[in-house]
C-alpha cells in the first residue's frame, strides 16, 4: 500500500442546508503524514448533476500553495461562498511534487425549500414568505460571525 502524501478533513456536517450567496464558515485541517515537508494547494469545486459548474483555488497567506511541515497539520479557517445551491462543494488537496490530488472532502449544498424546511406562522396566509429560509443563513452567520481566516501551523509557502 502507497504511502498517503496528504489527508484533509474539514468540520462542515456532510449535507448542509444552504442559501446561495452567503458565506459559510470552514475549518480546514491538512496533515502531511510523511517524513518531509511538503506543499499543498486546496481547490475548491461545485459540481450540479455530475457537471463541474465552477472551480477557484483556496488563498492562504496570499498564495495558492502553502507548507506544512513532516508529520504536522496546517489548519486553515476563513469563509466561503457558493454562488449556487443543491450542488456539491468538493475540496481537493493537490501535492505540489506529485502535481496530483491525494485527499479531497465534499459537503451537498441543499436550498432550505429542497431540505422541507418551512415555518408557519398563525395568522400568515400560506403564500407568505418562506421566513425560515430567510433567516438560516443570518442565524449560522450571528454563530460565526466573529472569526476570521487566517492560517496556522504549518507555515506559509
């Protein structure tokens, strides 16, 4: 069995209930496993019906690659967007020496209204709007709202 060159985890839940247009927070762990320091480069792709809809590298510290150290893990927070919904967020981990991707994480994209997520309050006629969809993506932003992106451990490249 091959050596792994990479492993990347991340804390979003594997289906994620999602507006398009709003940021999500992510933190994004990377573990260099082997006995030398190596580069790394996060791609972040949207993927609709099996179709690649958009694909943008990950910025840390200013820079596509970035270093973590032998047997180290670089973590990584800072905010996303997706300018779509019911689609899957897959981000890649690509070794520099290698040139391919060793490890990749994904998350599905689900609008409120395909999660049957409604809210009903007395009094509102059935047509009003769906106030809970509204609402989510400001609420998980309240939750997050203080953090910001950056990088640490690891070292920049």
């Amino acid at each position: 069995m091959a050596e792994s060159l990479g492993d990347i985890f991340w804390d979003l839940p594997p289906v994620l209930v999602y507006t398009a247009g709003f940021e999500v927070y992510a933190r994004v762990l990377v573990a260099n496993p082997t006995d030398v320091d190596r580069q790394y480069m996060l791609m972040v792709r949207l993927v609709q019906d099996t179709q690649p809809v958009s694909e943008g590298a990950v910025k840390v510290n200013g820079g596509a690659w970035f270093s973590v150290m032998a047997g180290d893990v670089g973590i990584i927070e800072g905010m996303m967007t997706a300018a779509l919904t019911d689609a899957s967020m897959v981000m890649d981990l690509y070794e520099r020496e290698s040139g391919e991707v060793v490890d990749s994480v994904s998350a599905m994209l689900i609008s409120p209204t395909a999660a049957g997520i409604t809210i009903t309050i007395p009094g509102m006629p059935p047509s009003a709007p769906d106030y809970m969809s509204q609402m989510m993506p400001m609420l998980m932003l309240m939750l997050v709202g203080g953090m910001v992106g950056g990088m640490v451990g690891g070292g920049a490249g």
